[in-house]
C-alpha cells in the first residue's frame, strides 16, 4: 500500500487540475464578445403599425380578392427564377387592390414579381411597393 501523503499527493494534483480545467472554462464562457448589434427594424415596425402601409391584417375576406392573391402566390411560389426572399414578400389584395411588400434580391425579381402580380390580378390594380434589398 503506498504512503498516505503519495495517495494524498495524488488526489490534490487530480483537484488541482480540475480546478484549473473549471476555471479555464469560466473564463471563456465570460471572455466571449456576444455584444453583437441586435437588429434594429423599429422604424419599419412603426411604419407598419402606423395604419399607412398594408400588412397581411389587410386581407379582405371578400372571396374575389382572396382568390386574386392566392392566384399571384401560386405563381410566384411556382417561378423558379426567384429567389426564397421574393417568394416570401407580401401579397395583400383588399377592394380590389394588390398591394405588393417586401425586399426581393434585385430589380429584375421586383420587375418579374409585378409582371407575374399583373397577370395574375385580372382588372384588378397593383400597386408595387417591393424593395430591393442592397447587396453587402
């Protein structure tokens, strides 16, 4: 049997080095930046709860302009030129008026977009309000 203060030794140095292990790992924990910049929209959230700018809270419910708008999202979901961000822009038709929101890639989605929105629509307006988004 060895020597108590060997076995003693031992068990220090194993708690020794779980304690600098653990500490190691505080550190870093604490160390890490995650002061990231949050994502300020604040200004398009005001916007929208203005009442000036159509949101999907718009819809009507007038059957006409629900099948206006489900028209139009078939065949935008069904482009394949487009990109995910252009298939999920807004379609809101209220009184007979397609209101087109939201940010697409480049001039030649917002250009397709509204063509696809004109076809699609019938006698029925459009309004084009889609964004292209700048490219970083």
């Amino acid at each position: 049997m060895p020597p108590q203060s060997a076995v003693t030794q031992k068990h220090m140095k194993k708690l020794s080095l779980s304690l600098l292990c653990l500490s190691a790992l505080t550190f870093t924990a604490v160390a890490q930046d995650n002061s990231a910049p949050a994502a300020d929209n604040s200004g398009r959230n005001q916007r929208d709860r203005s009442g000036e700018t159509q949101t999907s809270g718009d819809q009507s419910n007038n059957s006409a302009d629900i099948k206006t708008t489900a028209a139009i999202r078939r065949a935008i979901v069904h482009d394949a030129s487009l990109s995910m961000m252009a298939k999920n822009v807004k379609i809101v038709t209220e009184n007979g008026v397609v209101t087109l929101r939201g940010p697409v890639k480049s001039a030649e989605e917002k250009a397709k977009i509204a063509e696809l929105a004109k076809t699609h629509a019938g006698n029925t307006r459009v309004e084009d309000q889609l964004e292209v988004k700048a490219s970083k």
